[in-house]
C-alpha cells in the first residue's frame, strides 16, 4: 500500500510555531517518525509540505492512480478551501484529515472543515501520532 502524507501551510514551522499548541517537534522529526511507522506497518510512504493551496491541489491529481491512501494535514486551509475537497472528491482515493491540535476546542473559524466531507476519517488533538493513527487507518480501510 502506498500513502501520501500531505501537509499544508506553517507545518514546516513546527517546533518553531505555537509551541504550546503544536509542541516542540520539528517537521523534519516528523516525517522521520512517519517513515518508520510506514515501515513498521509495511506501507510506503511518500511526505510533501507546501505552503500553497494549489500546489496541494497539484499534489492530490498527481497522487491518481499512484497512490492507496493520503492523509493531509491542510492547515488553515482546512478551513477555507474548497478546491482542495474537490479534488480529494475528484481522485476518489481514501483520505484521513489529520490535525495536531484539538481543532474543535479551539476558535470559532477552526470550527468548520471543508475536506472533512471526503475523508473517511478524521483526527484531531493527538499531537503528530495523529498521522500514524491515521495511516493505520487507511490500511485497515485497505484490508476491510
Ligand atoms: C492545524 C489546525 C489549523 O486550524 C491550523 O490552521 C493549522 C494546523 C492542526 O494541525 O492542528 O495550521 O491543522
């Protein structure tokens, strides 16, 4: 099984970022971290992060027909985007939104997720182990 692992705006700002929030892990130990899950629970995996809507959108059309499973992270973008649902639609291939804090504690704005109608999954609050639950997901989602 092959599992995109999407992440949008400021996620490379972890450890930087809103400590209290995000916590002190930097991006870089988390894509370490979710390659030796991907290994552990036999799957590949592949980690991009872009600070661009379209570029996200770019990314989920070039996961069509390569691609088992993605997890995204859309960041703000969570909130606003709808070109980004459309084209989780568009690819139909299964989706887990991840979101390190606890997205519906927080402000109002972070109270709507426009993705969420084409995931098959959502986490929130788990901190970066949010991405691994999520890829088990998508693989015990794969295996039915
Ligand atoms: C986030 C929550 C979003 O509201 C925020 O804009 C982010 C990160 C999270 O992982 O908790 O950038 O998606």
């Amino acid at each position: 099984m092959k599992i995109l692992v999407l992440n949008g705006p400021n996620l490379n700002m972890l450890g930087i970022r809103e400590p209290d929030i995000y916590g002190r892990e930097t991006y870089q130990t988390l894509v370490e971290k979710i390659k030796q899950h991907a290994q552990k629970i036999g799957v590949e995996v592949v980690c991009t992060q872009t600070n661009h809507e379209g570029v996200l959108v770019d990314e989920i059309q070039a996961a069509y027909g390569k691609m088992d499973g993605i997890v995204i992270n859309p960041g703000a973008y969570t909130h606003t985007s709808v070109a980004i649902l459309d084209a989780v639609k568009a690819v139909g291939i299964p989706t887990v939104e991840v979101h390190i804090s606890a997205v519906e504690k927080r402000e109002d704005f972070r109270q709507v997720s426009y993705i969420r109608a084409a995931c098959v999954g959502t986490i929130t609050g788990h901190g970066t182990d949010g991405y691994l639950e999520a890829m088990e997901l998508l693989l015990a989602n794969a295996k039915g």
